[in-house]
C-alpha cells in the first residue's frame, strides 16, 4: 500500500511538473521576442520624408525647365517673326553699291600722274634737276580713300539686314551714323541699328537705341514700332513691368498705329504675359 500510494505521489508530482514547464514555455517564449520595432518606424518616416523632399525638388525642376521650354519658345516665334518683317521690307537698291576693286578717280589739279610725259621732253640736265618726280615706287604713297555717298553707304547696310547678316548690318549702321548724323536716312538708321541689336539679342543697347530714336523722332514713321521694339527689348532685359507699359501706351501714344504694329504689340504683350 505504502509503496502504491508513493508511486501515486511520484507520478502527481510529476505530471505537476510537466504542467508547469508547458505553462511556463510560452512565458519562456515570449520573452525571447524581438522588442517593438520602433528603429524601423523611424526608418520609414525618414524615407518618406526623403521622397517628399525628392519629389518637391523634382517638382522645382521640372518647373524651371517649363519655363525654359517657353522662354525657348517665345525666342523662336521672334526671330521667326523678325525674318518674316524683313522679307516683306522694300528696299531700294537701284544705285547699287561700287563694285569691289573699284580705282578711285583720279586726283585734280595734276599730280604724279602725267609728269612721265612731262620728263620726257627734257634733257639728262633738266631731268636731274628735277628730282625723283615721277621715281616714287608704287605703293609708297597711301592711296586715298574711296569717298562712299550716305545714299550708298545706307542701301548697303540696309542690303546686309535684309539678307540676316545683323553683325554686318549693325557696324555699317553704325558707321553710317558715325559719317552721316544729319543724312536724310539718319532716323531710318537709328532705327534699322537698334533693330539689329535688338535681333541680336543685345537688349541692353537695343532699348537704348530705340530709346534715343524716340527722343529724335518721337513723331516719325517708324515711331510707334520703335515703341514696341523698346518694349521687347526692355523685357529681354528682365524689366518686363515696363516693358509692359510700353506696349499697353501703343495705343495711347500712337492712335494711327498701322493695324501690323498693333498685332506685334498684342503678340509680344502675351508672351510677356503682360495684365490683360
């Protein structure tokens, strides 16, 4: 009896045992979890933060290439617009221009030239008392300078505008008014010259040309579209409140503007994105 009720004991003590390790093994387990991941969390908020900041500077970029895109845009269609005014430019070259190689006309009043013929009548003494006159090699005297008529001078710069070759036609212009102040094609001039600066995208001196072309001839021809050159110009420079100002005054200032000057100043007043 004793030893049953032992063997009883052993086997309770036993199965108690056995319930408290499978109690205690999932205590056991849940201890060896790893902790919260919190390090990962951050690691997260960090990443989308980073997109964020990725995503706005792309944002930033693409916005500034757009505007790029338009500048380029509104560049083009001017230019564009510039070659089509010049096709359309009646000219008048009926002088022409000299022809290259040209000798310039002979001196007045003698000189060298017939002073051969002169030494040839006299004798060996005569000859030598009159010097080397008539020995002088060629090339040794500068030779005169060709005199160019302002008629000629200007169909010539106008020549070189007309076929796009603005570099040239902005020096001979400005030759020409450096010549020429007060020709009959001066205010012409003044305006051809700070036209073809402005086609060359020196806005700088181009605002200043048409601004000097406004204060000469503020009621001539070309008057109301130097205004709206000026304007051009002036927003080239990134002064685009008064270059606005200038095409929105057209009209005011200029009420016989021709219908084609009125058009370029509506176009660029857009591309400008001038307050309607």
């Amino acid at each position: 009896m004793k030893s049953s009720a032992l063997s009883k004991t052993t086997r309770l003590a036993a199965c108690i045992a056995a319930a408290g390790f499978l109690f205690a093994a999932p205590a056991w387990a849940q201890t060896q979890l790893p902790p919260p991941a919190y390090g990962n969390a951050d690691a997260r908020q960090d990443r989308i933060e980073e997109l964020q900041r990725q995503l706005t500077e792309a944002t930033a970029e693409n916005e500034r290439l757009q505007f790029e895109i338009i500048q380029r845009d509104r560049e083009i269609t001017r230019l564009r617009g510039m070659i089509g005014e010049l096709a359309g430019v009646n000219q008048d070259l009926s002088a022409g221009t000299p022809p290259e190689g040209a000798a310039p006309p002979p001196p007045s009043g003698g000189g060298s030239v017939g002073d051969g013929d002169q030494l040839a009548g006299l004798n060996d003494a005569q000859r030598r008392a009159s010097g080397t006159l008539g020995t002088m090699p060629a090339g040794s005297a500068p030779a005169p300078t060709p005199v160019v008529e302002p008629g000629d001078a200007y169909s010539r710069a106008r020549e070189l505008l007309v076929n796009g070759r603005y570099a040239e036609a902005e020096v001979a212009f400005g030759d020409f008014l450096e010549r020429h102040p007060d020709a009959e094609m001066a205010p012409d001039a003044r305006f051809w010259f700070a036209f073809t600066l402005l086609a060359r995208n020196n806005y700088d001196d181009a605002a200043a040309g048409f601004l000097d072309y406004l204060q000469r001839h503020g009621q001539a021809a070309r008057a109301a579209e130097a205004q709206v050159r000026l304007g051009m110009a002036l927003v080239g420079m990134g002064q685009r409140q008064q270059g606005c100002s200038a095409f929105a005054s057209l009209v005011r200032r200029y009420p016989n503007a021709t219908r084609a000057v009125r058009d370029l100043a509506t176009r660029e007043s857009r591309a400008a994105q001038c307050a309607a």
